[in-house]
C-alpha cells in the first residue's frame, strides 16, 4: 500500500514547517479557550476550527490524542470589569452570580462547537476550578527563586529566564531601554509580569486566599498549571490566537520551562491561527457576530464550517455581508451532485482504513486520497482539501464504491457530515441543535 505522507505543521518557535513526532503514545494538545464572560463571537470560533482539523489530521494518521481546551471564568482583577447577564439569566427572579453567568456561557461555547460538529476536547478546563493548582504552582515558582513579591502581588523575574521572548522574537533589550513609569510599583524588569494580582475584596467580583494575600491569579498562570494538572509536564502542541504569541504564549512559557528548570522544551510545536476580519478589521469581543447571528432557516451550520474551512487557519480570513449565503449555496451544489447510492452507510477515520477500502481497480479513487491526505498533512490545508472534495463529487471516472469511501474520509477530516446532509435539510427552516455535556 502506498504510505500517506508526513504530518507537516508550522511551528510558531521555529517560524518553519516541520515534520511532526510526539514524545509519546498519546499526543497531549493544549488549547487556550474563550473568556466565558460574555458570548463567544465568531471569530474565537474560527480560531478553533483549524484545530479540529487538526485533530482530525492526528486520528486520520493513526495518533490518539488528549485535548485540554481552557474555558477562562476568573477575570484577571480588570478594574470596571462587568460580565454580560444573559437574556435567560436576566429573568431569574434572583440576580445571577458570576459563577451563574459563566456556566451558561461555558455551556452555551460547547453548544457552539458541537453545532458546527468539532470534537470534543477530552476536557474543558475552567480556570477558577484549579485555583490550589495555580497556588502551588506559583509557590514552586517562588521556591526555585523565579518570583519576588510587591506591594501590588506576586511577580516573575524575566532576568532569570533563559530565553525569555524568543517565542515572540521579542527584543527585551529594547524594552528594557524604553521602559515608562507608567508600571506597577516594586517590578525588577520592565517586562515581569503578576503571577499572583493583590485585589481589594470590596472592589472585585472574585478573588482568593493565597500565600501573597487575597487577590487573582495573573493572565498566564492557569495555562501553565492547568496543562501540567492534566496532561504532564510536557506539551506536544499548544494551540491559540497569533495575537498570543507575543506575550500570553511567550509568558507562558517563561513560567512553565522555569518550574520545570531541566532546559528541555515545555512544548514541542506552538500553532497559531490568525484572525477573523470584518471590512478589514478584527473581529472583537462586543462587536463580532456569534454563530446565532450567522446561522438560521437562510444559512446551515455546516455552511458556517463550509466557510470557515475555506481560509487556511495561519491566514487572515475576512467575511463579507454574504460570505454565509454564498458558503450555503456552494455547500447546497455540493450536496445535489453527491448521488445518494454513493453516500457511505458507515464511518472511516484514518488513512490505512480508507486506503483498504478502494477498490484495487479504482486508480481515480486512489489518486484523489492522495490527494485529500496530501492537503491535510501539508499543515492543516482545509482550503486544498475542499478543492479535492469537489474534484471527488465532480469525477466520473471514480466508482461508486469509491466514492464513498472518499466521501466518508473527506467528512472524518473536515467534518462537514456530508453522510447526513440532504437538498431538503439544507432548506429546513427549522433544525435541531446539537447540544454538548455540561463542562
């Protein structure tokens, strides 16, 4: 049998492709997820569907994976931070807590996912559930004599980490060189950065005991002591925004090859997606549309996949007023050229099962699986195996059987339940909505 070709994947350290091998058995994936504070818009959505073809990607080639996928509930100690209720919550006869408020919108971004058909990560971690974690993490921190206290919480000396930025291609120098006043009293370096935020208790919504007073934990302290609660010391990918590279990740990263204090890499691949665009600017938080916004009796949810795997997830991505109505007539015309004697009656999900199941005869069919394979390991490229799809629906001189099997590949690795879609359900103007286990 012919062999699939290598997994091949940017990784954001190295600014190059490389040829993908876990340090184990099972490939532990890291994800930084959504603030749970107010609905998660489309363009977190986006970000997270190159990484469930990723996922896909892994399955097809024979790897089995654990995924984190982090939920953010504790909100960092944001003076004037205010959380949106939702409508549903807003007519509760009690106001809502905070926790209240975040459960529904965990709940309501694993909705969102299972609607557009992501696999399910194997846990959504929420932040404020590991705070002892976080606690000692610190502490080791403190220890090992990476941290120092001020007046204003618990603080990571950059001076002491070896490497610090390089994630970022960060020039410390020249931030050391044009440091302002305008930082926390008390701080060594100008890019150290809370492990630990002091809060007033009559000022914030949250906070917690701690060993450096009642307060917050700092922006990248869950990551670091989440990832190691759950998947070990080592990450074989972390995944999140290009926006985080800079700092988050690079922050991240200081904390947690500083406890780990071995000089071996914390995380062997670092992938990054680009943003979601709206007439050229990013898509933000109380601006951006969600996924109830987009969809509806005009545009299936699988349109909203359609669309979104039709931008390489390294690559700006804008949307248009009918970026969706457009997806939903390509993904219509897709559909009504699939005959229904070649729809698969039963799932395939790696590589070597497809390759078995061609006919020998089959050469056409053989060469398009090449090809979807070819496009999937070439870093996650959804928008070259979508070309492959419509070559697969549009040839004849691949077989019936054939084309199932490729149809039944096609949907392992882009997820577009092409086996259950019809004409007529793609003109419903009601449908039901997948709903995902409670975090």
């Amino acid at each position: 049998m012919p062999a699939a070709s290598p997994l091949r994947l940017y990784n954001s350290m190295s600014r190059d492709l490389e040829d993908f091998s876990p340090i184990g058995q099972e490939v532990r994936i890291f994800s930084c997820g959504p603030l749970v504070f107010s609905p998660a818009h489309l363009g977190m959505i986006r970000g997270a569907i190159g990484f469930d073809v990723m996922r896909r990607t892994l399955r097809w080639k024979g790897f089995k994976s654990k995924h984190v996928f982090m939920v953010t509930d504790v909100n960092k100690g944001r003076e004037g931070f205010s959380p949106t209720i939702p409508d549903e919550l807003a007519e509760t006869p009690a106001p809502p807590s905070l926790g209240d408020i975040t459960s529904y919108y965990t709940q309501a971004f694993q909705n969102d996912l299972a609607t557009l058909n992501f696999l399910r990560a194997d846990t959504y971690a929420r932040s404020s559930h590991y705070i002892p974690e976080m606690i000692d993490f610190a502490g080791v921190l403190v220890d090992k004599g990476y941290a120092y206290t001020a007046d204003s919480g618990l603080y990571f000396d950059t001076a002491r980490a070896a490497g610090y930025g390089s994630l970022g291609q960060l020039n410390v120098a020249a931030q050391r060189e044009g440091a302002t006043s305008e930082r926390p009293a008390g701080l060594r370096n100008p890019a150290d950065f809370a492990l630990w935020r002091a809060a007033d208790p009559a000022r914030s919504l949250m906070g917690w005991d701690s060993p450096w007073g009642w307060g917050l934990p700092g922006a990248h302290l869950g990551c670091s002591a989440i990832s190691a609660t759950l998947l070990g010391d080592r990450l074989d990918i972390h995944t999140g925004g290009k926006h985080h590279r800079q700092l988050h990740h690079v922050n991240e990263l200081a904390q947690s090859e500083s406890y780990l204090e071995d000089s071996r890499p914390w995380v062997s691949y670092w992938l990054h997606h680009d943003m979601l665009t709206f007439g050229a600017l990013p898509m933000t938080r109380g601006t951006a549309p969600t996924l109830a916004d987009v969809t509806g009796p005009d545009v299936h949810p699988m349109a909203c996949r359609l669309f979104l795997l039709g931008g390489h997830y390294r690559r700006p991505q804008a949307v248009t007023a009918e970026a969706f109505r457009g997806a939903q007539n390509t993904l219509r015309r897709l559909v009504a050229r699939i005959p229904a004697a070649d729809l698969p009656t039963s799932d395939i999900e790696t590589y070597e099962e497809a390759l078995a199941r061609i006919p020998a005869t089959d050469s056409a069919a053989t060469q398009l699986l090449h090809r979807l394979d070819d496009a999937v390991s070439n870093d996650l490229n959804s928008p070259q195996a979508l070309a492959v799809l419509q070559q697969i629906v549009q040839s004849s001189e691949v077989s019936s059987e054939g084309r199932r099997v490729l149809i039944a590949a096609t949907d392992a690795l882009l997820g577009l339940r092409l086996r259950s879609l019809t004409p007529a359900g793609l003109t419903a103007s009601r449908r039901p909505v997948p709903t995902a286990a409670h975090a």
